[in-house]
C-alpha cells in the first residue's frame, strides 16, 4: 500500500550492500526476463547501470554483465535475501519492471511465479500486489468524461497554450511529488501518467492515438519505459528510500539522494516534445525529436528546486486510492 508522506522521518531503516546487489540483480533478470528487449531497450538498461552510483563494493556494471551472459540467476541471488522485507522488496520491484513496458508476457510470468516461489512469499499478499500493478499499467489512456468528437479524433480547432502549458507543467509536479515517494508501486505510476499526457497533448491537436502509438512516440524521443522505471527505482533504492525495515521510511539523507528531479524533468520535457510534434503535423524526424527532448531535459532539470516545495507538498497528500485514481483518469 502506498502511504502518505512524512517529511520529518529520523529513522533511517537501509538494508545491507548485498541484500542491495540482490534486488539489484533480480531487477534486471525482470527485464531481460521476456528475451524481446530491443536493443534500444538494452542500451539505454545498461547505461543506467552505468550511471546509478551504488554502495561501496557493489559495481552495477558488472552485474548487468553478469545477467545478460546468464553469470548471475535466481538461484544464485535469492540466498542473500535474509529479511522478509528484502524478498518483499524484491518481488515488488520485478513485478514493475515486468509491468512497465505493459502487461507482462508469458515468459515474465513464468519468471514472476518462480521468484514468489524462490522467494518463500506468501501466495495471496504477493498477487494482491500483482493485481494492484495491473489496475495502474491496464487503465485506458482516456476516460469516461473525454468528449465523443475528440474520442472520435476530431480536428483541433484552437489549442490553448496557457492551459496546455499549465496541464504539462502540472503532469510534471504530480510525477516529481510521485518520485518522493517510498513505494515502489508509486514509481511504477509515474509511467502512465506519462502517456496519459501524450495522448492528451495529441488529442488536443486532432490525433487521436493508442497505447501502441503513445509508447513509440516515448521510445523515440529517447525515453526507454522499462529502462525508465529501473533508473526511477533505481535512485530510491540506492539512496535508501526504498530501504525500509518494518514499513519505515528512510530518513531525509536517503530522500535527498533520491530528489534528482528525473520524473519531473523527463516528464515535463516529454510534455513539451510531444506539443512541438502534434502541432507541427507530426513531422519531427528520430533525430529532430531526440533532440528537443535532450534540450528540453536540461532546461526541465534547471527547473526543479523552483518547483521542489510543491512536489513536496503533493506527496505528502498522496495514498494509494489517489495515486490509482490519478492513472484512471478519475
């Protein structure tokens, strides 16, 4: 369950380096765990392992080396997960990864049934969690209040600029307070919430879109969905928030490291690609669009701490009722 926010924890519960490399590890079995990742996917997995600055004595590089020549596996991994809270962890953040491209495949299931299995979880609080992640990645990308001629991809007839700014800018805020957030299934709504934006942008200029179109625009503009989610979770996991013992929360140092603004950012620039894109017809190259998106990042990140106390104060209204109403569209 996602918890409200308090900002004022003194408690900062972390687990251990190896239960860390553990959960590391069985991240990114999730995301190969289907074979089908393009190598766009892969790319942009391995630079984030590149990047992600973990614990003394644990080298990323060398762990997602070690998953791709099939060096590390489940079986290895899961004896360095001591703590209940661990392998809950664990779990938590696969079924995401799993998730986050979309519903999961065969192979990602088969491969979620044998981590519950290793990992000694309890089969109904497991699958209450799996259902949960399934409400946020199957929520359609409009909902029951949209008006039938711009369901239907009627031509735009006058887009206002202030309000849509305003949608992008809130889109971002409401992604930022997200990333704040201790749960994993937080992170995991951030994605949604992403191309909930994009759809809404296309519709606003005439285009009436899918989940299929939605999720290659994002690709294209250089925003990997699973690779996303893995640097999201990555940053709360190595920076501590994510290490709770007993269902507290890290402390301010580990909320600190976390705070890079990657969710605001990523998505206020997404917000503000996809604009430039509908509104020209759609006539940005591959080139053009990443790009714009890269350029629009840095002035997006310049941004953060001027928006940083909302987020804040976003997060500490959020629960879960409202961060799954949010991904509905109610």
């Amino acid at each position: 369950m996602i918890a409200a926010v308090d900002m004022d924890h003194s408690k900062d519960c972390t687990m251990n380096s190896t239960e860390v490399q553990a959960i590391v590890t069985i991240s990114l079995l999730a995301a190969f765990a289907d074979g089908a990742k393009h190598d766009r996917e892969r790319d942009e997995i391995r630079r984030i392992a590149e990047g992600l600055c973990g614990p003394e004595g644990l080298h990323l590089p060398t762990l997602y080396q070690d998953v791709l020549l099939k060096r590390a596996t489940l079986a290895s991994t899961l004896p360095a997960l001591a703590s209940p809270e661990s392998r809950q962890l664990a779990y938590e953040m696969a079924v995401c990864v799993c998730d986050a491209d979309g519903a999961r495949s065969p192979a990602e299931a088969s491969f979620l049934r044998a981590l519950r299995t290793g990992l000694t979880l309890d089969e109904a609080p497991a699958d209450a969690f799996a259902q949960q992640v399934d409400v946020l990645t199957a929520a359609p990308l409009a909902h029951a209040a949209t008006p039938a001629a711009a369901a239907a991809g009627a031509p735009a007839t006058g887009v206002d600029d202030k309000a849509l700014d305003a949608d992008i800018l809130k889109a971002a805020i409401t992604n930022g307070a997200l990333e704040l957030l201790p749960e994993t299934l937080s992170t995991l709504a951030i994605i949604p919430l992403q191309m909930k934006l994009v759809y809404r942008i296309g519709q606003a200029y005439g285009f009436q879109l899918d989940s299929g179109h939605v999720k290659d625009f994002i690709a294209t503009a250089g925003v990997g969905l699973t690779s996303q989610y893995l640097e999201q979770a990555g940053r709360k996991l190595l920076g501590g928030l994510l290490g709770r013992l007993g269902g507290a929360l890290a402390g301010g140092l580990g909320r600190q490291a976390v705070s890079s603004g990657m969710s605001f950012a990523s998505t206020y620039a997404l917000g503000q690609v996809a604009r430039r894109y509908y509104a020209g017809g759609r006539v940005l190259t591959t080139q053009m669009l990443k790009d714009t998106y890269s350029s629009v990042l840095q002035d997006a990140q310049s941004m953060y701490a001027q928006y940083l106390p909302e987020m804040r104060r976003q997060a500490g209204t959020l629960d879960a009722s409202r961060v799954v109403n949010l991904v509905r569209g109610g």
